[in-house]
C-alpha cells in the first residue's frame, strides 16, 4: 500500500494558531505564550505537517528520564526547543509534559529593532530536538521571570512603549538561554571530545577518497548527517571546544593538504586546486592566500 504523502498546514498569524487550537485571540497580534496543558489539547490532523510563520520556544517539564540515542537525560527542571519561521514541524509521539509553557514570536515584532537584526547570531533556533537545551531549577526559574514580564506587559493596555520592553525581555531571555546553552557545552567535555574525533577522522577520510575530484569541496551538511547533528549545533560545538568552527576545520585541512601537493609534488596550481575538489582555481587561490599570506605559486617556491 503506497504510503499518503504528509499534508502541510502553513499558519502565518499567531491568532490563526489560538483559533485553531481553540484558544482564546492573543492579548498582541505579533507575540503569545500558552501553557503548556493547553497547548496539548490541539488534536493534529493524521499524517500532517505545520509550517508556522514566527519564531517558537516551547519549555517543558516532564516526569522521570528520556533517551537520545545512547544517552539521558534528567528532564525534571525543563528542556528547551527553539524553531524559527518556516520550519516545519511534526506531532509525532514524545515524552508526556506535565508542564512548562510556548511562546510564539511573529518576526514583525522584531522588524527595526537591534534583536531583529541580529537574532540570526541565535543558531539555536536552527537546532534538532535532540541538541535540546537542558536547565537547572534556578535557571528555570530565571526564564520564567523573563515570561512573566513579557505577559504582564503584553496583557497591559497597548501603547508605544510596549513593544520596546516587550523585546527587551525577550532578548534577556535569549541571552539567558545563549549562556546556558554553553554551560551546556561545557559540562559535557566527553561528549563533546568524542564528536571532535569523529568529525577529525570524517574530515580526513573525506580528503582521501579516490573520487574527491567528482565529489568535490564537503558541504558543512555532510558532516553534520554523518554525526547525527544539525549543521549550526555542530559548528557551536566544535567552535566551544576547539575555537574554530566546521567550515574553518574544512579550510585548514583543505591548505594542509595543498601544502604538501605543492612542495611534494611537480602538479600545476590548476590540477591540484582540481585535486582538493575546487571547480574554479581562482578559489582555490584565494582561499589559500587568506589562510597563508601567501599565493599557491609564492609558497611552492619558498621550498
């Protein structure tokens, strides 16, 4: 029997999202946060998908221990998930919430302010769930004052302060949450070191396969599938406990390489820029010449 392809209901307005799942309108068009046990009585439809069209951050308290992959992890305190605009999202089985909240941010609400122009610096709104972010009792605590405040100000009467301390507090929270997320890189340094030398020994197979001229420079994605990760969790990650990120360990592997073609070998700038899967030459030049201070054909004659 052929498998029914998803259906994929798109919402672009957070009072389309309140009426859908039977919620009264939002207190502010552009910003809402639903507790938790109400959130959940949203019955979705079979085999669908949501594209929502605003930022989300749902915090959940569940009872017990759940398991990703070979690990756990205590969820008791809370986790967080963050998504932004145009993801989509399933309703598939998880872990029974027994609390917590989800505020949903329309990116016009951000339109002019400085947390809109920078809230892309956020690469954790662009995670999986399982790179989930994992507090403490205070550190639940500290967030859900930032919530607090945001309601309380959205649920006052409307007037030309409200949107500028309305973000205020929203970007204090996601402050907040960029701290604990590298307490949360921090404290997990075995984790961490085992996923650096998985992605080192990936790097270096990557640059010795036979087909690399056909295969061509690896995209930051490859890496990322190969250690079950999302590309922007893998960069924060090797850029926490190495201080460079994927694109910048792709870089420096790539001269390493080009190093020694270029003193061991009698090949044309050309052929070995083909070698390390450049299509163009003229990139190859330029990368190398940001890296070393130096052109492909200046360094070989160093030697």
């Amino acid at each position: 029997m052929k498998k029914e392809k998803p259906a994929y209901i798109d919402m672009e307005s957070i009072g389309g999202l309140h009426a859908m799942i039977g919620y009264p309108p939002p207190r502010h068009p552009l910003i809402s946060v639903i507790a938790h046990d109400n959130f959940l009585s949203l019955q979705p439809l079979e085999n669908a998908l949501y594209r929502l069209g605003f930022y989300t951050i749902s915090c959940k308290k569940f009872e017990g221990t759940m398991y990703y992959g070979k690990s756990h992890y205590d969820f008791t305190n809370g986790t967080l998930l963050f998504t932004a605009p145009g993801q989509v999202l399933g309703t598939g089985p998880e872990g029974t919430a027994d609390s917590g909240w989800v505020m949903f941010v329309h990116p016009d609400l951000l339109h002019g302010t400085s947390l809109g122009r920078k809230i892309h610096q956020y690469t954790f709104f662009h995670y999986e769930v399982n790179e989930a972010l994992h507090v403490s009792e205070e550190e639940s605590k500290i967030l859900q004052d930032c919530i607090d405040k945001i309601e309380r100000e959205y649920e006052l009467t409307i007037d030309k302060h409200t949107q500028s301390l309305i973000v205020s507090n929203l970007e204090l929270l996601l402050s907040y949450c960029d701290r604990f997320y590298d307490r949360q890189f921090y404290t997990r340094v075995k984790q961490n070191a085992d996923v650096v030398q998985r992605f080192e020994a990936l790097l270096k197979d990557y640059f010795d396969r036979p087909d690399l001229i056909e295969a061509g420079l690896p995209p930051v994605t490859y890496f990322a599938s190969k250690l079950n990760l999302s590309p922007n969790y893998l960069s924060d990650l090797l850029q926490k406990a190495t201080g460079k990120s994927t694109v910048e360990h792709i870089h420096l592997e790539l001269v390493e390489r080009a190093k020694s073609l270029l003193w061991g070998t009698q090949n044309s700038i050309s052929e070995i820029a083909y070698q390390l899967g450049f299509e163009h030459p003229s990139h190859f030049t330029k990368l190398f010449k940001s890296k070393t201070g130096r052109p492909p054909s200046e360094f070989r004659n160093l030697n």
